[in-house]
C-alpha cells in the first residue's frame, strides 16, 4: 500500500462519502472509487459500504483508518527530520519558492499544497503571484518564478509539467435567464446559442482558449468581441457582463456557493468543458522543497 491510497482512504472515512472527499482532494470520484477498489483487492476484504446517502467503514476499514493516521503522521515525521537532516541549505537561511497562479484556482487548492509543504519544510518560504499562463511560462523560463500553476501545458522540452487541478466546469447565468434554460441535472451546451461568452483574452492562455472556442462553436454558439488585450477579465466585470441576461459566463463548482443574488450556476450536460491547470518548473531544478511540493499538487497519479 502506497502512502498516498492511505490518505485517500482516510478522506473518505472523514468525509463519508466519495463525492466530498473527491472535491476534498481535487481528484475525479471514478478515481478515487479505484483507489480505494485498489485497497479492497490488496487487502481481500471489504472497507467500504455503500449507499445513497454516501458510505461507511466497515470493522475492517475502521481498523484501516486507526493504522493509516499513526502511519501517515509517522510518514510525514521521519520526512521532515530525513528532509532537516540531510538539507543543504543552512537553517539561517531559510529557501524561497516563488510561485505563480492563475486567476479562479480553486480556493482551498494551494492553500492546502502549501500547509502540506510547510509540514515537511517549516523553513522553505512562499510568496505567489497572480498572473497570465503566458506570463507565468516566460517567468518560469526566465528563473523568475519556481513553480507556475498554468492552463496551457508547454511543449517545452526545458519545463517539466503535472497535472494540478482538473475542473469539469458549469455555467453562470443570470437568473431571469436560467428560468428559461437552466435544468439542475445539467444544462446542454446548445441551450446558450444566442447568448454571449464572457470569455478571457486569447494571449493569456492561448492553447485553453482555442479549446473553448471551438466547442462552442461545435455547438452553434459564436464567439465574437473576445477581449484582445492582455489585461484579465476580472470577476465584476464577468458577472456583470452577466447580470444583464444577455452572456454567459464557465465557472467551476466552487462559484456556485459565491455569486451574487440575481446569478445562478448550473453543471454543464455530459461535462462538454472540462479545465486542467498544470503545474510547471524547470526541469533541470533539483531543490528538494521544490519536488515535495509538485508531488503534493501532482493528480495524475490519484
């Protein structure tokens, strides 16, 4: 059993249930439901039980839960005084990470990657910065930044890459307009022809934008007057391009609990648009508090 199963399983125990303790990793619910399959097998008994309301340990996942917690703490101790041990840096001098984000990340997402890292190294200092994917990729090029959390993954054979965040992403509307359209299992894409996309400008992820834009048009829905400047289309601009009923905007599930009064957020039918945010850093890097942190936001692997 890997280290990272055991903190999946524990999760799910906490949260009761595969849904909560998916949004909790940031980790699809198929994915996770494999990991713990994974456990069941290596194991050959039974953790989970299952049901419509969500799932519950069985005697064995409960005794699963107990040993995982004394192992991940003792995972995590002997991590941090292996890591204290062996650092190259002094203790004086404590290492800076720099790292950029881009507008709407989830908000629980770096926090969390980052309280994880300081657990392993208290010493190692962050700052982050709010930027472009382009800008981010130049500055990660250029040493300026350590780690870029982007929505374009480069091809680039000096910048290594992970997948960090993957969003199926759902719909803003204003409410007026959700009475005609909206359907809480999920409103087809379709729906929103004749309405227009508050979108971002090309230049700041331009391999995300090309992706949108041409399953909109897949759907009928043109796309026209998109922003053609670097600057970034902020939230009060977005939803009050939205507000007056006649746009739309694409927001992750976590806008939903955000908006304010006279805007809806529904799920896209059959998740049409799904939107992944890489994290990147230069491949030739060898800092230690730099590979423990892009092993935290890593997904891929979950």
């Amino acid at each position: 059993m890997e280290i990272r199963e055991l903190r999946a399983f524990v999760a799910v125990a906490e949260e009761r249930g595969l849904s909560a303790a998916a949004r909790k990793l940031h980790v699809s619910q198929s994915a996770l439901s494999q990991t713990v399959q994974s456990l069941e097998r290596q194991l050959g008994v039974q953790l989970l039980v299952r049901n419509r309301t969500g799932s519950s340990t069985t005697d064995a996942g409960d005794v699963l839960v107990r040993e995982a917690r004394g192992l991940i703490e003792h995972h995590d101790r002997a991590t941090a005084a292996v890591a204290a041990a062996g650092a190259v840096e002094s203790q004086a001098t404590a290492r800076l990470i720099r790292i950029g984000a881009p507008l709407e990340l989830p908000p629980d997402r770096l926090p969390t990657a980052l309280g994880q890292l300081a657990v392993v190294y208290p010493d190692t200092r962050v700052t982050v910065v709010h930027s472009s994917s382009a800008s981010q990729l130049d500055a990660v090029r250029a040493g300026e930044l350590d780690v870029g959390l982007v929505r374009d993954r480069p091809n680039n054979p000096l910048l290594d890459a992970v997948l960090a965040v993957r969003e199926s992403m759902g719909v803003i509307l204003a409410a007026v307009r959700a009475e005609e359209i909206g359907d809480p299992s999920g409103v087809p894409l379709q729906k929103l022809v004749g309405l227009h996309w508050m979108g971002f400008a090309r230049s700041d992820s331009p391999a995300w934008h090309d992706q949108v834009t041409a399953t909109l048009r897949a759907h009928g829905i043109a796309v026209d007057n998109q922003p053609d400047d670097d600057r970034p289309v902020t939230a009060e601009v977005k939803l009050g391009g939205i507000g007056t009923g006649k746009a739309f905007g694409f927001a992750s599930p976590s806008w939903a609990q955000a908006l304010p009064e006279g805007l809806v957020w529904y799920p896209l039918a059959d998740n049409p648009i799904v939107r992944r945010t890489w994290a990147i850093w230069q491949a030739a890097a060898r800092h230690r508090d730099i590979a423990a942190l892009i092993d935290i936001l890593d997904i891929s692997g979950r």
